[in-house]
C-alpha cells in the first residue's frame, strides 16, 4: 500500500496517545521531591485536589463528546522535515480518532479541500495522507472556516481544531477574526507548528 511508510512512522506515536489517554487516574500526585520537582501533565490534570488552574480529565475519552478537525499546511515551505511531521501528526491523529471512534475531519489549507472526512476508514485516511502534495500558498482562512463550519454543526460537547503550520498565514485578520468567533462559539482552537 502506498501509505505503509506513513504509517509505520505514525503508528508507535498514536499507540502511545492512545495508551496515555487510557491511564488510570491519580488520585493524589507523587510528593515533590520523589518526582523530581516536576509534575507531570497526566499526573496534573489527574489530580483530584484542589488546583485553580487545573480541572479534572476522564481518564478515556468519550468519542461522543468529542468532535476534533484539524488543518494542515500544505503549502510550498513545508519541505523535508516540516512535511513528514504534518504528515505524521495528521496520520497520528486521525489513527487515534478512529480507535476511539471520535468524529474527525482534515482540511489542507494552500490547497483548500478536505483529506479526511467523518466516517473514513482509517486506512483510507492514509491513503489520502501519504498522496499529498507540498506546493501551494499559506491561505490559512478558507480551510480554517470549513473546518470550523464543520465543528459548529455538530452535536458533541467538546469541538477542538489544531492548525498544523510552519510559520504565519498569509491571512492573518481573517485567521484572527475566524478564532475569535469559534472561541466565542465554545470552540478551541490549538496552533501546533
């Protein structure tokens, strides 16, 4: 299969997601010395104690209470390294989302269409991963609306997007103005890049 490479750079990083979404919860975190002075981000959101900054996770997600898109830059900078890891992240991701069957749609932005859509298997989700092409503009909004039209009508309690980018839009006003509104509309949006 064409995607084979893809995955087998992507499938150790999404069973480790997976595993880690699947830890048992903390009840109480390791006293300060014995974890080094640091506190681990699982270990964190686990703890059951009062924290102001921190609130409580379910230890396994619920795939019906999450809707999760994500854009992807395809765009002529990503080159070399920058491309493998969008295409790793994205195929990381959508692995994990079909495990834990959570709804899911991939929006390239440059080029401006959809790779994967909801209910795609997961191995055609690869397939379309690993034929992406790396040439075109940093025209982030477009891909930025679908993904977000997308979220706003659907019916889980939590909506998530990532934007998968090496560097600035082309558009910033309008990715600006399209954040302001989805965090308005209870929609958290997540650069990553």
């Amino acid at each position: 299969a064409p995607f084979e490479k893809l995955e087998r750079q992507a499938r150790p990083l999404a069973n480790k997601l997976a595993n880690q979404l699947q830890l048992p919860v903390i009840h109480s975190p390791q006293a300060y010395a014995a974890r080094g002075s640091k506190l681990s981000l699982r270990a964190a959101i686990n703890t059951r104690f009062e924290q102001p900054f921190l609130a409580d996770a379910n230890p396994m997600p619920d795939g019906q209470q999450l809707a999760f898109a994500w854009c992807t830059d395809v765009s002529s900078s990503m080159v070399g390294m920058n491309a493998q890891m969008a295409l790793t992240a994205s195929a990381m991701l959508h692995m994990v989302c079909c495990e834990f069957d959570i709804w899911h749609i991939n929006w390239t932005f440059g080029a401006m269409h959809y790779v994967i859509t909801p209910g795609m298997s997961e191995e055609e989700g690869l397939a379309r991963l690993a034929w992406l092409q790396f040439n075109s503009a940093t025209t982030v909004g477009f891909a930025l609306d679908r993904a977000l039209t997308s979220l706003r009508e659907r019916p889980e309690a939590v909506k998530v997007c990532f934007v998968i980018h090496d560097g600035a839009p082309a558009d910033p006003d309008v990715v600006e103005d399209l954040v302001s509104k989805a965090r308005a509309d209870g929609i958290e949006v997540v650069g990553v890049g």
